[in-house]
C-alpha cells in the first residue's frame, strides 16, 4: 500500500504507534518506506522508539532521503509536528499471509459478502 501526502504547516504531531494504527482496517506492515520529497528544517522529525532499546533514533526529513524501517511493534514511532508543508511518500510493505488477512478484514468491516461478481450488460 502506498500513500502519497502533504503534512499542512502547524500539523499536530503523531503520539508513539506501531503501523498502522488500529483504527484502521488492516494488520500491521513488516516495513515501512518513506521518500521525503522537500527539504524542511521546519520540523517534521521522526522519531523511532526501538523495542528493548533506551535509545531513540532521530531522523530528519532531508529531500530525497529513502528511510526503510521496521514499522511494527518492534519500532514505536511518531512524527514530530512540522511548521512547513511536508511533502513525501510512504509505502507500507505486507507478505503474502498479511495481504490476505488484511484483506478479509477489510471485506468483513465493508460488509462485503462472498464473492464478488462484476455486471456487464449484454451488447445487442
């Protein structure tokens, strides 16, 4: 799953949290990749919060930096708020057995049921 954004200026930070949070309707990702797309010394900090570890790790967001990291309970993580736009993208990695889950947890919260058929009309 990939997600393209644009942090407004004078964005509220995100608390500590595992990807993806649990209100939404999905498990959580093995890896999480993120391209900044803008420089900014006006905030937007991530921080990573390793399990087991007394240790934070401060990352900046620096135009063009590809940040791949572990996003799940392994690696709290939050970001801080950002007092410019920040533009980046951010992929979220799944396996085979995570895509599947994932997905019937979303047809279960849609109320989807069973399978799904497309309609055609007949051409005459």
């Amino acid at each position: 799953m990939a997600v393209c954004a644009a942090a407004p200026r004078h964005s509220p930070s995100l608390p500590p949290h595992p990807n993806p949070r649990s209100t939404r309707n999905h498990c959580c990702p093995t890896l999480t990749a993120c391209l900044t797309l803008n420089a900014s010394q006006q905030g937007g900090l991530l921080q990573i919060y390793p399990e087991g570890h007394n240790a934070v790790a401060n990352i900046e967001p620096l135009f063009d930096r590809l940040l791949v990291f572990w996003s799940d309970r392994r690696n709290p993580h939050e970001v801080k708020p950002a007092y410019a736009t920040r533009y980046a993208i951010t992929v979220w990695y799944f396996d085979a057995k995570e895509r599947t889950e994932a997905k019937e947890k979303h047809r279960l919260a849609t109320g989807q049921k069973g399978l799904q058929v497309p309609v055609t009309q007949n051409r005459t």
